[in-house]
C-alpha cells in the first residue's frame, strides 16, 4: 500500500503552527514569518518529504512557481557558480528555475525571453549580453519582475546583484604602482555591452592616468580573444615588444587570466620580473571544491576574489521579494570583493 501523502495540515500539526504559516512559507511570504516559524516549516516539510501540487498552487495565486533564467554563457565556470546560487535561492523559496543560455548573442537572448514569457514565468534573472536592452525595460514596464545578475542595462533602474569592480581595479594598480612597475596593461576580451569589462576597462583607464601617468591610456588597452591560443600569444608578444621595462598586466577576468599565462609561458616571459600578472578570480565554485587554483599560475597570482555564487544567490533573494512586492522599491546587492597579493606581483619575489 502506498504510504500517505503528507497534507498542509500535517506539516502544520508538525511544525506546531497555523495551517496559514505553512501556506505563507509554500508561497515564498518569509517577510510575514518568524525565523523560528519558517525553521520549524522548513525541517518539518523535509521530514515528512512534502510535495505541495504545483497545479493547485497556480490556480489559487495565479503564479506558475517557474522564474526564467538567462545566462550570456553558460559555459563559463563563472556561471557555473552563478546558476548554483541562483537554483539554490529559489529553491528556499519553492521556486524552479528555467535555464537558458544566450551563448553571447543578443537575438539569441531576445528569442529566449520571449519563449519563457510565453511559458508565463512568474518573472525573469538575466546575465544579459547587452547593456542596450529596451525589451526588457518594456517587460519591466509592464509589469514582469525582471532581476539582472552581475550585468547593468543602460537607461532603466532594475534589481540588480553584482560586484564592484571599479575599487578592486584601482586597488590592484595602485599595488603594481607601489610594487615597482613603471607600465600598465589591460588585456581584455571585447567589452562594449559587457558592463562588468566596461566598468573594468573605464577603472584601468583612470588608473593608468593618475598612477601611471598614462599619456594615452588607450594604447596600454589590449583587445584579446582568450579561446584562441595563438591570437593570445601575439597580443602578448606585441605587448612585451611595446614595453620598456616590466610592465604590470591586468587581466579583464578569469579565462583571460590564464590565457594570458599561457601565452607568457610560451614566450619565455618571466613573471614577475617582466610582467606582474594579475586580474579577478570569479571562480567561485573552484573556491567551495577547496581548490585554489591561483596557486597554480607563476607560483602564486595576484587577484581581487569575486563570488558569483553569492551573486546568483542574491539575485534569486531580489527576485523572490520582487515577485511578492511588485511595487518595493528598486535594490542593488553588492557582493564584496576580497584582494589577494602574490607572488605574481612582486619585482622582488623571494628565491625558492
């Protein structure tokens, strides 16, 4: 004989509460309970291996429980972290996520949007590929919660979860500047319509002005594709050709960090003696596994640690308060950022 299936009433006799908490903490209310409540609902719905029915659910609040997700790339390790956070935030609040990737085409994000609403998304998280973006501004207009992770759009006010970028990028050349190098670089993937490469380029740009006494901070941006080995390695070979002496390089995110290394390796260049390496760490996920990968590039690098996983989870937290507060008022999270200095930084690096 099949065993029972638990009831909200069973969950409430559990927990010791009302039938109308245990309803409030299914339809994500955390706002309108008690810690102590929504623990004593929480452990008692694990327990008893409660399923609530979706189906009921739609019909009396009119949501279908499913939030859209669209990622530029999924495949990233840094939206491998991102996804993690935002599955696990609205899994707390009984939400299911619905992923897509936008593989870092805007139309490819507009036809995916568009195929969610369709599905009637209770409300959409966007890494979005385009900081122009009226589609999603006319969606917010009209009424779709709509939450942007890690990505600003021009022209709109959205919730939005993201890290700040611009301190950790002066904070890392002021370091090369008092470290002893006498020229900077910044080697990035293109970054107009990415605003987190924008922020970044935009903070390198001002540094290299009042540190480095840049007379054209331009020419010390390098444009670099860093899924392509050999185009990498001539970026570099350039750069190394156009430097007098070393020469601090800032690296616009993970990927580029390593290919970057790579190339150096190949070159014969010496870090840190030639160029101090550095650049963020948005591998969040390698961080949680134990695994600290920046150990593993010229003997120790420098980063800025930025967490994609709590970026995902915050987004989910706005998106849930959105969906039950259409009209709150607008919040942007910033996740903190952590520096690290290394040995890939330092002229004077002690011998082994």
């Amino acid at each position: 004989m099949a065993a029972k299936k638990a009831t909200i009433s069973d969950i409430a006799t559990a927990a010791g509460v009302s039938k109308t908490t245990v309803s409030r903490y299914i339809n994500g209310r955390f706002d309108l309970l008690s810690e102590s409540a929504r623990t004593r609902v929480e452990k008692a719905i694990q327990l008893a291996n409660y399923r609530p029915s979706a189906v009921a659910r739609s019909l009396k609040t009119q949501r279908s429980c499913l939030v859209g997700v669209v990622v530029a790339n999924i495949t990233t390790p840094f939206a491998t972290s991102l996804l993690n956070g935002i599955s696990q935030g609205l899994r707390e609040g009984s939400y299911v996520p619905m992923f897509a990737d936008a593989a870092d085409s805007p139309e490819t994000e507009h036809a995916l949007i568009e195929s969610l609403v369709s599905h009637q998304v209770d409300g959409l998280i966007v890494n979005t590929t385009c900081a122009e973006n009226p589609e999603l501004i006319a969606l917010a207009n009209s009424g779709t919660p709509v939450v942007l992770a890690d990505r600003y759009i021009n022209d709109y006010n959205f919730d939005i979860s993201a890290c700040e970028y611009r301190e950790p990028t002066l904070a890392l050349m002021r370091h090369l500047r008092e470290a002893g190098y006498r020229r900077a670089a910044l080697v990035t993937q293109e970054y107009r319509n990415n605003s987190p490469r924008e922020t970044r380029r935009d903070a390198f740009v001002e540094g290299d002005l009042e540190l480095f006494g840049a007379q054209d901070p331009e020419a010390d941006v390098y444009l670099a594709d860093p899924w392509n080995p050999g185009a990498m390695r001539e970026v570099m070979r350039r750069l190394l050709e156009e430097s007098d002496g070393p020469v601090g390089v800032y690296a616009t995110n993970t990927v580029t960090l390593i290919a970057v290394n790579n190339a150096l390796e190949e070159l014969g260049a010496h870090v840190p003696d030639e160029v101090g390496l550095c650049g963020p760490d948005d591998w969040g996920w390698a961080h949680r596994m134990g695994w600290d990968w920046t150990s593993t590039l010229a003997g120790g690098v420098t980063t800025f640690e930025t967490n994609p996983y709590q970026m995902g989870y915050e987004a989910a937290r706005l998106m849930l308060e959105r969906i039950n507060d259409p009209a709150g008022k607008k919040r942007t999270c910033l996740i903190p950022t952590e520096l690290q200095i290394r040995a890939s930084t330092s002229l004077q690096a002690p011998e082994a």
